[in-house]
C-alpha cells in the first residue's frame, strides 16, 4: 500500500504542532530531507484553519487545482475564442491524474501550479508587449514554487518541454530576444534561495543529500544505498533512458509538419 500521503499529512501535522516550518520532520524524530517544504506549509496551513483531519489535508490541493484551472482558461481565453477556453478547461478537469492529484495529500498539485505558470509567463515573453512585467513575474514565481516544492529536478519539468518546442517551431532567435531570462532566475532565486540556506544552516547536510543523493545517485546509482527514508530503484541507469526513448519516439510517429501546427499556430495566429 503506498504510504504517500499519511507520510505527507503527518508531515504537515509535525511541523503545525513543533511550530518548525523551516525543516519537515518524521515521528522518529528525523528531518525529512526528501522534499522541500511548500506543499507542507500549505497542509500545516489548512491543519491550523479547519483542524488537523482528513478534509483539511486535502484541501489545499483542491484549491491549487482550482487555480491552475483559473489560470489556463484565462491563458486561453486571452488568445482564443471562448469555445476554445471551454475545451481546454474541460479537457483539463477531465483528465484522470490531474483529478486524483487535485484531491491526494501529494506534491504534485502544487508543482504543476509552478509549472504552469512557467509555461504562460514563456508565452507572454514570446508573444505579449515588451516590457510585460508578468512576463517576469509568472515563470520567476513557477520555478520558485517548482523549487520549493521537488527541488531543482523540476527545471527539467519545464525546460524539456519549451527547448522541444524551439527546436520544432525554430524560434531561437525570438526566444532570446524576448524572453528575460536573467531577470527570471534572478527573482527565482531571490524568492527560493533563502529557504535552501536556511535548511541548511537549520539541519546541516541537508544540501547534500537533497541536491547530490536525491537528484543524482538516486537516478544514476542502481541500488543507491544512501537513501534516507525507502528503498532506492533496483534497475540499471540505461532504464531511464528507455522511458524516455518511448515517449520521444511517440512523438516521432506524428508527422513533424503537424506536430508543429498544432503547437505553433493556433495561439501564434
């Protein structure tokens, strides 16, 4: 039975009741260096307005779905007509993970709210006014939440996705001449960056089991002994590789003219 989210409400319960919202902590007493805390302070938080039961864990995760769904029909509805807002709204409720995810005790919610935000702020930089502020405020505030909530893995998250999209549509050029990425990081970090120094300075090792054990052997180590809180995955590196291989190669079997149709013009134009 998968313990995810007993593990995370009780994680949220600890911190509430020892008052600590800089490091989650275990019952054993042992700091949980396996995630960031931002999906644990919005449970905390939720525990501290309704109580600590199962409801108030949930919550929270229903009301960033919530916002995520705000946030793609408004995108939608800034470059498409109303039909096409309808249709991506309810494709978006529709979907089976994003409907368990909205009510499960998790972190991926919250990381694709981060995500999210990434992907409309690129958008905005690429096709909305110079000088857009939100431009730089919305992907500066999706990789700060990304990194508060999974760490640096979730850069990947987004990057894959949009340096994808360039190499399909061909717009490096426009890329880096709209897209403010220096003062993006800079404001990411700004927000971000003092938490990771103050778990460090609060539970010292931290930083290198999260960014060197957790985002690194795990994945390239078979067997990885070093892991705090489970087992680590008994299968070769190369197995990574083939996963991803399965979905490029889905992508492949679509004709490459109408992959980038879809994704260029309906919006672009």
């Amino acid at each position: 039975m998968d313990t995810t989210e007993a593990r995370y409400a009780e994680n949220a319960r600890i911190m509430l009741e020892t008052g600590d919202w800089v490091t989650p902590w275990y019952p054993n007493g042992m700091p949980f260096w396996g995630k960031p805390p931002l999906s644990f302070w919005v449970t905390a938080l939720s525990f501290k307005l309704f109580g600590v039961n199962e409801l108030a864990a949930r919550l929270p995760q229903l009301g960033v779905a919530i916002g995520i769904g705000s946030v793609v029909w408004s995108f939608i509805r800034r470059h498409a007509p109303m039909r096409a807002a309808l249709h991506g709204a309810a494709l978006l409720a529709g979907a089976t993970l994003f409907l368990v995810s909205s009510g499960a005790v998790m972190t991926d919610m919250t990381l694709a709210l981060g995500l999210t935000l990434v992907m409309v702020g690129f958008w905005r930089s690429i096709e909305g006014q110079r000088n857009d502020v939100t431009a730089v405020i919305l992907p500066a505030v999706g990789i700060a939440i990304g990194m508060l909530v999974k760490g640096p893995v979730s850069v990947v998250l987004w990057s894959v996705p949009i340096v994808g999209w360039m190499l399909l549509i061909g717009r490096w050029r426009q890329v880096q001449q709209r897209v403010p990425w220096l003062r993006i990081f800079l404001l990411a970090v700004f927000i971000a960056a003092p938490w990771y120094v103050w778990g460090e300075i609060r539970s010292p090792g931290f930083l290198r089991y999260f960014i060197l054990g957790e985002h690194w052997q795990r994945f390239v180590v078979p067997g990885w002994n070093g892991d705090l809180y489970g087992t680590a995955h008994q299968f070769p590196p190369r197995q990574h590789l083939d996963v991803r291989s399965d979905c490029f190669d889905a992508l492949a079997a679509s004709p490459r003219r109408d992959v980038a149709r879809s994704w260029g013009s309906p919006l672009a134009h």
